[in-house]
C-alpha cells in the first residue's frame, strides 16, 4: 500500500544547505510529483545530484542537504 504525504497536513517545506536556484527546481519538482511518499521524495531529491536528510514534523517537511552526489 503506497502512503502518500498528506498534502493537507503540510504546511510547509524548508530547505537547508542547498545551492541557491535548487530550491526552486526541487519544490517545482516536488509539487508536479505531490502526493509523493517519503522514498520517491528521496529519489526526487537524489535525481538532482543531492543527498537529503528529511525531518518530518506534524505540519512541515525540513530536507537538509547532506552532500552533492558525484554523478
């Protein structure tokens, strides 16, 4: 059964260490995918050469970035 983020219940999503102008393309990204489950957010984020650490929160998403992936 595929469990979808609640879009209801999110309010907001923050980002953390990301280059400047990823933000952007992530969250349009993220919201042509929504609803989206937790791993195809992870690989979302990952398509574009990131490695995220997600914190979930009541009614908000944080996503720090931890690395730059080499591709």
């Amino acid at each position: 059964m595929k469990q979808n983020l609640n879009f209801d219940d999110i309010k907001r999503i923050e980002f953390s260490s990301f280059p400047d102008g990823v933000v952007i393309e992530i969250a349009k990204a993220i919201a042509a995918s929504w609803p989206i489950n937790l791993m195809e957010l992870i690989d979302l984020i990952e398509s574009f050469g990131y490695l995220p650490f997600i914190e979930m929160y009541t009614d908000y998403i944080v996503i720090e970035n931890l690395k730059e992936l080499k591709v």
